[in-house]
C-alpha cells in the first residue's frame, strides 16, 4: 500500500473514532430518555463486553487466567468502565452533552496531576506544568463557580470525578496490565465483563425500576455499547498499531469539538461565549502537558477514553504515550 493510501486509511480511522468518541455523549443523553443511569450503564457494558468476547473468540484468543490478573483486571473495570460510566450518566441529566465531552477533555491534566502525587512526574517541565495549571483554569472558567447560571452543581462535579477516575484507571492499568503478554482483545473483553458484574451488584440501588423505553432509546443504548464502547476500543489500539501514538492523540483534541457540535446540530443545545473560550483554554493546556513526552502516569485512551492494556511492552509505551481525554 502506497504512503497515500496508508495516509487516507489513517486519517479515515481517526476520523471515525473521534465521531465515536465525541457522540458518545450524545447517545448517553438520548438513552437516558428512557432509562435510569444504572441501567444505562450496564447497557453498556454487556452490549460491549458481549461484542469483544465474540471478537475474542473470533480472533482464537482465550479470556485471561489466573486470580491474579483477574484482580487487577476488576480493579480497572471499576475506574476505567463501571465508575466512569455511570457518573457521566448520572452528570448528564442535569448536564448538556457538548459540555460532558468539555469537561471529558481534562483526563490528561487529571493524569499529570495524579503523576505529580504518585510522584512519577518527577522534573515537570516548566512548560507542562504551565500548561497543567492553564487547563484547570479553563475547567474553572467553564464551571463559573461565582455566577448563579454557571455549571458549578453535582451533575458537572461527577463528570470531573469520571475524567479524573480515568486518569487513575490510566495510571493503574499502564503499571499492572500493559505489556503483560496477554492480548489486547482478551483484556478488552475481560474488562467489560468485569464492569457487567460490579454494575449488576449496584442494580438494586437505583437501576430496577420499571421502564417503557421507546425505540430510540433503544437504538441509543445499542449504539452506545456496541458502536461507542467496543468498537473504540478496538479501533484506537488498530490505529496505536498501525499509525502509532500520535495519530491517535489527535482524538483527544477533536472528541470535545465533535460532542459539542452534535450537541448543538442534533439536540439543539446552546453553549455560550464563556464555555467555549474555556474549551480553548483546557485544550491550549491539555496541549501544553504533553509537550516533551506524553504523560507519563497513564496507560492508553479511555472511553471517552477508556481502553485496556496493550498486548506487548512496546504497545504498553505507546498507551502510555497516548494519554487522551474518552472510553467513553
């Protein structure tokens, strides 16, 4: 294949994972239509983990074995699927979808931030560490914490918490899963399942009660576990692959841009003058932590970013190196 054509594939990927990342939002707004967060979530979840085990067996690779790595597994199913997705959920009934995938968009300052704790972001950059404090300045300037019509309020507060868990998912996947030898598909598949369970366990408290959804809501649900969860995660390591890091980094800039414009096409949301300048302050951040290396505490895009670990040692430095604001 000529450098043209491999340079149009690349670019079509990209292309189509920012259009998946970036409605996730959008089809999350339209499940919850009909259906509680819970139930959105373990939508989710089964949906995708059910798309990635045929995949799996598709592909002839067996599910992981051993307590241990099922563990390690369980612990990044809760911070990287089942607590991220149901806090954007729960944030996006009081939250529009353009700003869920705004606020979406800090996970990296978030990574750099636990990495300064963890104390693996040792010698930050002055340049990074500018841009760091310049991104949650531009989260702040969205919030609008001093006006009564800002976004301050527990729906936009969980969406932060599902950024930041991404971050911590991030950083525990790239230390204890990356690079272990076990198939990306394998963990992938693993993984949902793990969240299907721990988000069964928390049905009773909110995702029981009876519903009447309607065909859109439906179609929305399917779309988001299937198209928006495990296609992307197939889709982002294919191009962490083949294109490499950067390529897919490129996600992380575009996925805010095409949530709030769906938002305001499709669902006729509006978003003023303040939002957006701060949207272009978290990104001119986001841009700035990643000068001179990636961030180094975290493990691959999520979901809106969330993404397991790669299937080798190199995989595992090129997740590293491509730290995104997703998983959804």
């Amino acid at each position: 294949m000529g450098n043209s054509a491999r340079a149009l594939r690349g670019g079509l990927r990209v292309a189509v994972l920012a259009l998946l990342w970036g409605s996730t939002f959008l089809w999350i707004e339209l499940a919850l239509r009909g259906l509680s967060p819970l139930q959105v979530t373990f939508a989710r979840c089964v949906l995708g983990a059910l798309v990635l085990t045929v995949a799996c067996r598709a592909a002839g690779r067996r599910m992981p074995r051993g307590a241990v790595v099922w563990r390690r597994i369980l612990v990044a199913a809760f911070f990287c699927n089942a607590l991220p997705f149901a806090l954007f959920s729960l944030g996006q009934q009081t939250v529009d979808s353009g700003l869920a995938g705004v606020l979406n968009a800090t996970t990296p300052l978030w990574s750099v931030a636990l990495g300064l704790a963890l104390g693996s972001e040792r010698g930050l950059r002055p340049a990074r560490l500018a841009g760091l404090l310049l991104g949650f300045a531009g989260t702040v300037v969205i919030l609008a914490p001093w006006q009564s019509a800002g976004a301050v309020g527990w729906g936009a507060l969980a969406i932060l918490g599902a950024a930041a868990s991404y971050a911590v998912a991030f950083t525990y996947m790239g230390r204890t899963l990356a690079g272990r030898g076990t198939p990306t598909i394998s963990l992938s598949a693993a993984q949902l399942v793990a969240a299907s369970a721990l988000t069964a366990v928390a049905m009773p408290f909110g995702g029981l009660e009876a519903v009447d959804p309607g065909p859109a809501v439906l179609t929305a649900a399917v779309v988001l576990g299937v198209l928006c969860t495990a296609v992307t995660f197939h889709l982002t390591y294919r191009i962490i692959n083949d294109e490499g890091a950067t390529s897919a980094a490129v996600v992380g800039y575009l996925l805010p841009v095409v949530s709030v414009l769906l938002g305001a096409v499709v669902l006729d949301e509006h978003l003023s003058l303040r939002v957006v300048l701060g949207m272009a302050v978290v990104l001119v951040g986001v841009g700035m932590t990643r000068r001179n290396g990636a961030v180094s505490a975290s493990a691959a895009p999520a979901g809106e970013g969330a993404v397991e670990g790669a299937s080798t040692a190199a995989d595992g430095q090129a997740a590293r190196r491509a730290a995104l604001g997703d998983t959804r």
